[in-house]
C-alpha cells in the first residue's frame, strides 16, 4: 500500500532518425506544441524537455534532434544532445517508421542494446503504411530487441497514444518531482519565439536557407494584453539574406506574420513581431557564435 502512494518521476528519452516523428510524438503527449514539426530533416536542433504532470506522478519527455553523421560543428553538437538524452533515460523510446529494417548507426545500435532503462521500439506513421508491412516491421525489431516493446503508433492522429502514455507512467521511479508542477519546459519563452520563427522559414524556403538560419530574440516585453518582440534571423552569406527578406521585404513579412499567429496560439495573447536580418558568417562552425545559440562546445 505504501508503495502505491510514492510519487513517480522520470526521464523518458526520444531518439531515432530525422523525420520519423519524435517532435510530433511529444507535442502528443504533452498535449502542445513544443516541438517544430515539418516535413523537412533535422527539424529539432536542440534537445527540449516537455514535462507532463499528473496525480503522483511526473513525466519529463526528451525530444532530441534526428540522428545524422555531422558534417560540422553545430551537427556535432546536435549528436551531443543525443548522447545525453541516451545517459540520462529512466525510459528510452526508439522510433522507427514501417520501412526501418536496422539501426544503421553502429556505435548508436551498441549504445541502444548497453542501455538498462526499458526499451520502447515504437514504429511511427503506420495509417500510412499496410498492415502485412506494419505486422512484419513488428516482427523484424522484436528479433533485434528481444527485450523491447514493439508497439505501431500513428502520433499525428493519436493512435496508441493514451495507451502508451498509461505504459510510460507504469514505468516511471519512485522520485519526487524534478521541476515545478506548473512547468511545461525547461525552455525559457525567447527559445518559443526563436523556435517558431524557425518553424515558419523551414516551411516557407528550400534548398540550404532553412539549414543555414538561426534566430535570436533581442527584446520581449509581456504586458497584460500584449507581448512586444524584437528578433534578428542570422544567415551565413549576403545572398541568402536577400532570398530570405524578399523582393521589397515580401517574403520575411509572410514569415512575421506566420509566427505572429503561432506565438498569439502559444502564448495566449496579443503579439506585436519586430523582425529583421543579418549577416553571421559560417555561425554553424564558429565555436563561440554556437554556445552563445545554447548549442555544445
């Protein structure tokens, strides 16, 4: 009886490759929007904490970046928060979409398979697959991860999610909560800002705009009716400043007014977006530039 009555809390990490839906999974559980989600690779640079608090219990969600092969310093600490998330897990979920067969990373599959927290293989995005596929992907993960749960999910529509959320809960330590049990994020309010600004270039813009933009918020007074904001999205060439704020500042003002009705969303709340460009040069390889963006040295 004594045992029922601990409070639970826990770390639940999420990796797996890009685009098999990690930011949507936890927007899922968390029941709002923390993470960017797009159909566009390495969406998540950062590893955001979503925090869901119930009776006697608190779950802390690790969104993480996708798992690539850097190919320069902001990438390498990108893999550094995968790396910690992996550490950190009370639980690890693995995600997969139906036409995974392995782990293509070695060093990722030995760290996966040396890790003693449950083990959560969940095959994401089966309302776009068939069952055979869904059924034998099932099949294929259960032999790789003998002691793993293999469950299909569809995260975008909410298919398992209540079940597996009630699973997750199941599995948490006995531990007093990490964090305020207000608190959704540990992310302060400027990252939601920079974030979805982010979220409306990666829509909007192709080839290596979105991948060569970061967002900084310099001001951001709240009041009680409005929240007044001020940022600046770095580029790393003079061309792709030019592209991004568009013929007579056309093309930023659809940016400013797309994260204008996602923040007003986020924040409940009036919002007044300042936005202007400039120029950082080669910021994703520039040490000092990346631990001032909140990235790893």
């Amino acid at each position: 009886m004594e045992e029922k009555n601990k409070h639970r809390s826990g770390f639940i990490s999420i990796i797996g490759n890009p685009n098999v839906g990690k930011s949507t999974l936890m927007n899922a559980l968390v029941g709002k929007e923390l993470s960017i989600i797009t159909a566009k690779a390495q969406t998540t640079r950062h590893r955001i904490l979503g925090i869901i608090n119930g009776k006697g219990f608190q779950m802390v969600l690790s969104d993480t970046p996708g798992v690539i092969k850097p190919a320069y310093e902001m990438q390498n600490s990108m893999m550094n928060f995968v790396k910690e998330a992996l550490v950190d897990a009370d639980v690890l979920i693995y995600m997969i979409t139906p036409e995974e067969t392995e782990v293509k990373d070695e060093k990722l599959f030995d760290r996966i398979k040396k890790n003693k927290a449950p083990l959560f293989i969940l095959i994401n995005k089966i309302d776009l697959s068939s069952q055979e596929l869904v059924e034998k992907t099932v099949a294929n993960w259960q032999s790789i991860f003998p002691m793993a749960k293999v469950c299909p999910i569809a995260a975008l529509t909410g298919f398992f999610i209540p079940e597996l959320l009630e699973l997750l809960i199941e599995l948490l330590p006995s531990s007093p909560p990490y964090f305020p049990k207000d608190q959704l994020t540990d992310k302060p309010e400027r990252f939601f800002v920079n974030e979805s600004i982010r979220e409306q270039i990666l829509k909007r813009y192709n080839k290596e705009i979105p991948y060569s933009v970061e967002v900084v918020t310099e001001e951001f007074f709240e009041d009680l009716k409005i929240i007044k904001i001020r940022s600046v999205v770095l580029v790393e060439r003079e061309t792709q400043k030019g592209i991004l704020i568009g013929k007579k500042g056309s093309a930023l003002k659809q940016v400013g007014i797309g994260a204008r009705k996602s923040l007003q969303d986020f924040f409940g709340k009036k919002i007044h977006l300042e936005l202007y460009v400039k120029v950082s040069k080669n910021w994703r390889s520039n040490a000092q530039q990346l631990k001032r963006f909140g990235y790893n040295n």
